[in-house]
C-alpha cells in the first residue's frame, strides 16, 4: 500500500470538476418524458436521477452559446478564464497541430474494448483504502468510464491517453485524478455524514427505495436496468448502484442540514464575502436588433429611448427603466431573465461589459452598440439567488447562493476525505488506463 502518487492533482483541486455517469444522465433525460412516465412523478424522477448520478456537480463549467443572450461572445474570453485550461491541448482538425501525434491518435468511445477494459482485474479487487472504507476495481472502472465519456462528450473524441499534457502528466493521469477523485468523495460524504450525526429519518429510507423501486420499473425491471447501466456506464452489480443511489440521497440531506435548501441558510453578506474574488457584476439591458439591411431604425428608437430616461423626472428610475424594458427590448433573454443577468468578466461582449464595469449601481449606461445591436444598460445591486450567465448557459440553473454552498460543501467533502488514511494497493499501480482503454 501506498499514497497516491498524484496526490497533488487530486486533493489539491478544490471545488474541482466531478463527473457522474454523464451519458446514463443523457439518456435518462433523452428518454424520459411525461407521456413515457404516465403517472410518475416526471420532476421527481428527474431529480432523483440526479441526485445518484450528479451529486457532486460540475464545479468547473466550460463557456458555450445559447440563442436566448445574443450578445455573449464566446470567443471574447479573458486569457485567464477558467473554460479555456479544460481543452484539449491539441485539436486534430487543426492545421498548424505542431504536436507530433497525428489525426489517427485520437479515436470515439464506439472503437474501446470496455469488457476487455473490465476484464482486466476480477471486479472485488481492492484498489483504495479510505479508513474503513474501501474502492472496488468495479468501481474504480465506473468513474474511469465516466471521466473518459466526460471528455468524449465535450470534445467529441479521445486522444492519445499517453500524450502528455501542459501540466506535465499525461491524459491517463487526468482521468485516473478524476476516477479517484469521485471515489474518493463517496467515502468522505459517507465519512462527514456519520461524524456530523446525519442520517436517513426511518420515512425517508423507505421513500428513498420506493423511489429507487419506481426506476427500475420504469426500465422494465432490474435486469435491463442493469443491461442499461452497462452500456452507458460500465455497472454490472446493482449492489454498486445502490450504494451510488444511497450516498448521492445522503448527500443531498447533508448539504440541506449544512446549508439549508439551495443554501439558504447563506446570507447574502456570506456570500459576497465569499465570491468578491469573482468579480460578479449585474445590470438589466434594453436592446435593440440590429436589421440585416443595416437601416438605422434600431439606432434612432434606442436614442428615443435613452431621451426618455435622460429626461425622467420621477422618483424611481428602476421602475421606469422596466417599463422601457418590458415595451421595447428584443432581448431574447428578457422571460427568462426579467431580473437582469449576472456575470463575470468573459461572460459578455467586452463592450457590454465595460459599459457595466463603468456605471454605478443605479445608473444606466449611454448607448452601447455590439455587432448585435445597441444597448442601454441599467447597472443593479447583485441578487444572490440570481442564476449566473456562464452556468444558465449550459441549463445549470443554480443560484450563486446554492453555487457558493455547494463550493463550501465541496470543501468540507475533501476536508473529511483528509481525515481518511487514504492508501493505494499493488493492484492499483497495475490499472494501466491508456493501455486498457485504448483504440481497440
């Protein structure tokens, strides 16, 4: 037995990316819909599906586009941005690629051998010790499958798992971090929950199998709810999936008793104090689309617009800049996010955004013009139960108050994973990933 050799990379990375079966998550949703379930519960179910399978969350969210906020560019990111360190240093189609691999280094999940993969140890094999508490080749092959599916999904394709990487390990030592990471915070939950003195109330037990009884019927039963498990996440013994389904339920109960539902247990000076590193601000928008013919239409009703609220006399100009809002912006946005948008630099356009950066809270901007359109900004105190732009963006819909709880629950998840005399066993230095996950 021995420490984990990249125990930098692991216990080091805070707040960090976990991954959760990915694709069984997809398909649950891809499949499920309220004429499918008939009378389950469809929301429920969601949830529950996501509580075994996405307890830990995605802490690190990658920049994409969505129709509803034109004006975001995805492009317009800061160097520093926290989307830009999770891509892959080489992109085959590219053709100033210098890396020596070529286009045939990189391959689909379609072309691994996973029960070969699998194969490899007998699926009881003990990799980790954590204190009392043990991972299971099996296991262990679940979060690697689910780490590899992770990078397939985001990329659309794997590469060369020996190739190394900036940070000087290789893709294999990537996805070993993310596989142990995930292992590793079951049993710091199960460990917190049990010196916290938190536990399943007898009626949630038996609410939580009766939930777990209603999935499996709704996929015919547990033998092709297992046939399903294997296929998109590599779990054969339903003894493993249960474990995952208690402990993901056990982690939502523990989160609540810390935090409360959707940290609301969090003031909102707790949370300032805790995201002012994030530079977030919050502003409201009127804008105007600019037309394909480039008729300066849009331009003269924006200047009509800001002529009324430069000559607004009343007593509440917020108000009267909803009013504005709600009659003539083409935000598409606008029902979704009637509050205004929260975000961060790289989040925006940068012209949307230094016009925000600019104003003082109560404010409203000059006219802002971005290739979309043009803009009057009105800059508003930040609401913490507003859903941040660059998670809304990926249908993440947590407020920055339940992110800001989830990040301290995250900590306190590897704080008890500390606690734990963490060691590896022989067989653990045997799990060649970029060997048994290779192009077949």
């Amino acid at each position: 037995m021995h420490l984990y050799p990249y125990e930098g990379i692991l216990l080091k990375r805070r707040a960090s990316l976990r991954i959760i079966s990915p694709a069984l998550r997809a398909y649950f949703y891809e499949k499920g819909s309220p004429e499918a379930l008939g009378e389950i519960d469809y929301m429920k179910l969601k949830k529950i599906v996501v509580v075994i399978l996405c307890f830990a969350m995605i802490g690190v969210l990658l920049a994409g586009c969505d129709n509803t906020q034109p004006w975001f560019n995805e492009n317009d990111q800061p160097e520093d941005d926290p989307s830009s360190t999770d891509s892959l240093d080489q992109d085959p189609s590219s053709s100033d690629n210098s890396s020596s691999s070529d286009d045939s280094d990189y391959y689909l999940l379609e072309e691994i051998d996973f029960e070969a993969a699998f194969a490899a140890f007998p699926p009881g094999t003990i990799m980790i010790n954590a204190g009392e508490y043990i991972v299971t080749w099996e296991e262990l092959y679940f979060n690697i499958r689910g780490a590899l599916t992770y990078m397939a999904s985001m990329y659309g394709f794997l590469p060369n798992l020996s190739e190394i990487t900036s940070d000087g390990g290789t893709y294999a030592d990537t996805m070993m971090s993310y596989a142990v990471d995930n292992a590793l915070m079951f049993r710091g939950l199960e460990h917190g929950a049990s010196i916290s003195g938190i536990s399943f109330s007898e009626s949630d037990y038996d609410a939580m199998m009766i939930d777990l009884e209603t999935l499996i019927e709704l996929y015919g039963g547990e033998e092709p709810f297992l046939d399903l498990l294997w296929e998109y996440d590599g779990i054969r013994n339903f003894e493993l999936f249960k474990y995952l389904f208690i402990v993901g339920n056990l982690s939502s109960i523990t989160f609540e008793a810390m935090y409360g539902e959707e940290g609301s247990q969090l003031t909102d000076e707790e949370v300032a104090e805790l995201t002012v590193y994030g530079g977030f601000l919050m502003a409201k928008h009127i804008l105007r689309l600019k037309t394909e013919d480039g008729d300066d239409t849009p331009l003269r009703e924006t200047e009509e617009i800001f002529n009324q609220l430069s000559t607004y006399s009343g007593d509440d100009l917020g108000a009267f800049f909803d009013e504005l809002m709600f009659e003539h912006s083409e935000d598409g946005g606008l029902e979704m996010f009637p509050g205004g948008y929260l975000f961060q630099a790289g989040d925006m356009v940068s012209a949307f955004y230094d016009a925000a950066v600019a104003l003082e809270i109560g404010d409203f901007s000059e006219i802002v013009e971005t290739e979309y359109g043009y803009h009057i900004l009105f800059r508003i105190p930040i609401d913490y139960n507003a859903i941040p732009s660059a998670y809304s963006r990926v249908n993440d819909m947590r407020s920055l108050r339940s992110i800001t709880a989830m990040e301290l629950f995250d900590s306190k998840i590897y704080g008890w994973i500390d606690q734990l005399n963490v060691t590896f066993t022989a067989e653990f230095d045997l799990v060649d990933i970029a060997a048994l996950f290779r192009k077949a």
